[in-house]
C-alpha cells in the first residue's frame, strides 16, 4: 500500500503541476491557491470519514491532497512574486521559510501524538480546518500595481 500511494502521490504531483498553469490563466493565482487548499482540505476529511478497509477512498484522498498541493505551490510561487517588493523578494522568500520551518517540524511530531492519543480522524480534521483557515490572509495579500495579472 505503500508503494501504492506514492506511486499515486507522483501521479497526482504531476498532473497537479502541468494543469496548474493553464488553471492560473483563467482563474488567476490566488483563486487556484485556494483551490488547492480546499482540495487539500477535501482530502483530509474524505480520509477522516472514509471507513477502515476503503483503500479506494484513501487513494482518492491521496490523489486530491497532491494535485492541491501541487497546483498551490505553482500559484504560490508566481503570487509571491507579485507581491514580494522587487529587491527584497529573496529575503521575504528566505524570511517566509525561516517561520515556517520550526512550525513544520513541531507539526509532524504533533500530529503523530494527536493520532496516536485520538485516531486518525482527529488529526485529519484538525487538518482540514488548518487549511482552510490558511486561507484567511490571502485575502490580505495585494498584488502591487504593475506586477502582472493576479486574480
């Protein structure tokens, strides 16, 4: 099974990323970074509601969070790059990684205490509501004039 997810996970990556651009064009970046967070979000309560045994579900999951993500960090990318003022874009980038980084490595050891002391299904909605609560100061970020198309 594992083979079996990252197998679906590359799968998914790739679709993910060559759809991405396409999307953004007719969408706009910020519209397909919240898309992709609500996938991810979809993902995360489709595997916190699917029945044990449905590995078909559980695939599914996989799948959706990966094109999501995938979709989110091309978008993610070329938005920054309009909001980002021109000279400092490497040290707003590098600042940005600075803060999450701690963050992600409490978050993986946390979440493993949370499904082992609750289950599963705790920790994917806990999840679910993480990603879309993320969406919340994306509202807050402005393109600046002349920095291309964002919306």
């Amino acid at each position: 099974m594992v083979g079996c997810f990252i197998v679906v996970r590359r799968l998914a990556t790739i679709v993910g990323t060559l759809a991405a651009p396409f999307l953004a064009e007719r969408i706009g970046h910020r519209r397909l970074i919240q898309l992709g967070a609500l996938l991810g979000a979809a993902s995360a309560l489709l595997a916190a509601f699917a029945p044990a045994g449905a590995w078909s579900l559980y695939i599914a999951a996989v799948f959706l969070g990966s094109v999501g993500r995938s979709a989110e960090g091309v978008s993610a990318t070329a938005f920054a790059l309009r909001i980002y003022p021109r000279g400092r874009r490497v040290g707003y980038s590098t600042l940005a990684m600075a803060v999450l980084t701690p963050i992600a490595m409490v978050a993986a050891p946390a979440g493993g205490w949370i499904m082992d002391r609750w289950g599963h299904a705790l920790l994917f909605y806990f999840t679910a509501g993480a990603m879309a609560l993320s969406l919340l100061p994306l509202q807050l970020c402005t393109p600046r004039k002349g920095a291309g198309r964002s919306e």
